[in-house]
C-alpha cells in the first residue's frame, strides 16, 4: 500500500487505485471500545455527506465478531455489503498492519463487485476507532 499526493503519482507515471475521501477518529471509554467505529463511521458519514446506503462496500475489521455486527445494527447497514470476502476471523488479523489490510481488501472487493464508494473501520484498544472513506478512481 502506497499513500502519496495526485500529484507525485502522475510525476512517477503511477495509476492510483483509489482516493481517500475523507478520514476519522473516535474515542470513548476503553470499556467500550467494540463500539468505537460507530462513532468513527458517523463522523465520516458527516464529513463526506454519505448516506449509508451510498457506500458500496464496508470493511469492518473484526477484532471480535460483535465489532462489525454493532455498526451493522446502528446504522442498517446490510450484511451483504459487509467483509464479502470474510473479515479477520477468516482472513487474520495481523496487527500493526490491519489498517492496510482492510483497505487493500476493500479496493480489491470493490473492483471485482463494480462498485465506487468504500468504508474500512477497525477498534483499538483503549476505546479508540479510526476510520476512511474511499473511492475508486
């Protein structure tokens, strides 16, 4: 996973696979930190204007199996937009690179669905989420 401005990639010749659109954080107690990327999904919906049902496709990492079934029931998200290709219960959760992972995932579930307009989440612990929105370019 490359991260650089537009304007670095067409200096190398590169072709970006997607954008980031907008970026969040969320905090609250570290006793329920399996609910922190509801509070970051809300503020990415904010800033982006999306509506739920706008995001084609969600990565929600699954450090426990209840973190990407809370937003799901928050937000009516459909369990069919969700982790297509299995979440980190089958796919692994390997820390310290979960982050790149999931967006690389959710690209790639993206490109082969069709689809645009991305969402990847995941929980840290101490009550913390971070979340992006993404579009294909």
């Amino acid at each position: 996973l490359v991260l650089t401005k537009e304007s670095t990639a067409k200096a190398r010749g590169l072709q970006p696979l997607a954008r980031i659109v907008a970026h969040s954080t969320n905090s609250q107690h570290p006793s329920e930190f399996t609910l922190a990327p509801c509070g970051a999904i809300s503020k990415l919906l904010a800033k982006t204007g999306w509506k739920v049902e706008d995001v084609d496709l969600w990565e929600i990492n699954e450090a426990f199996a209840m973190v990407t079934m809370m937003p799901m029931k928050e937000f009516n998200i459909p369990h069919d937009k969700v982790n297509i290709h299995g979440g980190a219960c089958a796919l692994g959760h390997p820390v310290g690179s979960t982050g790149s992972r999931i967006i690389l995932t959710l690209i790639h579930a993206l490109k082969r669905t069709g689809g645009k307009r991305g969402v990847a989440t995941l929980c840290i612990g101490g009550g913390e989420a971070v979340g992006v929105a993404i579009e294909l370019v």
